[in-house]
C-alpha cells in the first residue's frame, strides 16, 4: 500500500454528511461514538443537515473528527502514512491521527476555540481574502506594507505560489483590494469567516491559553508538519509551542507541501469530502501525485484542477 503523506482540510472542508462516508468501518464508528458521547448528541445526524454547519462549532467539530475517522480508517485499510498535517482547524485533526494528542480532550478544546472566535470582530467588521494570481505573495506583502499603517491587515496563510491569504479588518481588505486588482491579481474574500492566523486573534489566543496548557501530549506515531513553522516533528514539545502560536501565526502551507514533498512518501492522500488541499500541494510540488480518499474506497488519483482556495470559493482549509 502506498507510502503516504496524509493532508487533512480545514474549516473550507465542512460539507454535510462527510462523515457517513466512512462510518461502514469500524474505526470510523469507533471515532464517531467517542465524539457523540463527547458533544451529548449523534454527530452524524447533526452534520447531515447542512444548516447546522453554518455554526463554527459544529463546521469545525465536523472536520476534526471526519479527517481523524478517515485518518484512522485507511490505516485500518492498510495505508502507511509517512507524515500528516492539517490545514487551519485541520491541524488538531492531524495532531489526534498522528498520536500526539487524545480525542476527547481535542474534541472539547475545537469546541470551546470555536466558542471563543466570538471574542474577535464579527465577519462584518473583519475576515479573510485570498489573493489569486502568479507573483501572490509578493502582491500580498505589497497590500500589507501599503496599508500598514493601519496595522492589522496581515498575512494570514502562504498557501502557494498563487495563492496568499490576508486577514484584516473590512475597511483594510478594501484597501488592499486596490493595491491586489492594479498588480492584474484578484482577491477573493472568503465569506463568513474570521480573521484567523493574525493580531486581531490575540484575545481568542489568551483565553485559549489554559486549555492548551492543560493537554496531555505525546510523541506522535509518525511527523506532524504544523502550521505555524512548516517543518515536520515528533517532538512533543514543539508540537506544543506550534499549537500555541497557532491562531495569531500565518498558516505556512506552501513550506508544508516542501515538507512533505520530501518526506520519502510515494503520494499525498488529501482526506476530505472534495479536493481542496491537493490543488495547492500541485502548486508546490507538480511532480508529486496526489490522491483524494472521500471515503475509505483505496484513494483514487485526482485530476489536475485550476488553483483553487481554502475554503468555498479558493483552496484549503481556513481557520
């Protein structure tokens, strides 16, 4: 079977009834029965109705346990993963597969971070929008020092070499619109979220401080890749120290898909409903195939879409 590097969405991958998919197999039943017991109610039922899932609780409980069910399922199945990430939310997905982290305490901290992006300001006042385009982050680094008095308007995910992700307030983003659309690029705001991955963060981050320092890690079974430094390890500690900087530190994808382009894996495997990090992963590393595993079925090659963005409109995974 396939030596693979494993790649899980974020928040973009949130698609009603993701999980049915894979609950024929018993570690997917095993992982969904802990997380129903967890939350009080039947996961699956509630992610079948696609309303529910405008709720960030439920959107990003959803990713977490479907990516560590499909995770653990294709292992079952015989997959030899070499290394996982997770994009956005994807991450504590990533962190639970590898071993590094339990479920339940995992299932408990999303839920209550999800609860805490009510703190930062509301998608009316701030969010995300991706920049599409060849030349993405050096068009994005020129929004952000044009607007840079301002001094929110960030950097919020290095996606791909076409595709940079900037997190502000509303009147920054349209500032940097400008500066984006007169480079001959487009931006492409990412409706409904929150201006995760930078400053306006940072009262989200402190009250999640104590439940992070409340984990209970351990050495993950193969390499995480984070977030925040894009460099793969199995030491519990910087895992730690990533997962802490998560939420106020840029999502460094493009250095992540290096990573694993490199790790001695044969293929990445993207599990998610639909093909949202492996247009990225194309980004960076063309040469390297890329496989899609919506259920546990062996994953099936995926074709080789345009550049697309983390979440409903781009590629990805936000949050």
């Amino acid at each position: 079977m396939t030596r693979a590097a494993v790649v899980l969405a974020g928040e973009g991958g949130a698609r009603a009834g993701t999980l049915d998919a894979w609950l024929g197999e018993e570690p997917a039943r095993q992982v969904a029965e802990e997380a129903s017991a967890l939350v009080g109610r039947d996961v699956a039922e509630w992610w079948r109705d696609p309303l529910n899932l405008s709720d960030p609780v439920a959107a990003h409980v959803e990713v977490v346990v479907t990516g560590v069910a499909g995770y653990r399922s294709l292992v079952a199945r015989g997959l030899q993963p070499v290394a996982v990430a997770g994009h956005g939310i994807g991450e504590y997905a990533a962190l639970v597969a590898s071993g590094a982290l339990p479920l339940d305490q995992v299932v408990e901290l999303v839920h209550w971070r999800a609860e805490l992006l009510s703190l930062s300001p509301r998608p009316s006042c701030a969010g995300m929008a991706a920049v599409v385009g060849p030349g993405a982050g050096e068009v994005a680094r020129a929004a952000v020092a044009e607007v840079g008095g301002w001094g929110t308007l960030t950097i919020a995910e290095f996606d791909g070499p076409a595709q940079v992700v900037l997190a502000g307030t509303c009147e920054e983003l349209a500032r940097a619109r400008q500066t984006v659309l007169a480079a001959g690029l487009d931006l492409v705001r990412l409706p409904g979220r929150a201006a995760c991955h930078g400053p306006l963060m940072e009262p989200v981050a402190r009250h999640l401080g104590p439940a992070l320092a409340d984990l209970d890690w351990s050495a993950p079974e193969v390499p995480v890749v984070p977030n925040a430094d894009g460099r793969p390890t199995q030491d519990p500690h910087q895992l730690a120290r990533c997962l802490r900087a998560h939420l106020t530190s840029p999502v460094q994808w493009e250095a992540t898909c290096r990573a694993l382009a490199t790790s001695g894996a044969t293929a990445v495997v993207e599990v998610a409903a639909v093909p949202l990090l492996g247009p990225l992963v194309r980004q960076v590393a063309p040469d390297v195939p890329v496989q899609h595993a919506a259920g546990p079925e062996l994953p099936i090659p995926t074709a080789r879409p345009e550049p697309a963005i983390a979440g409903p409109t781009p590629t990805g995974g936000q949050s």
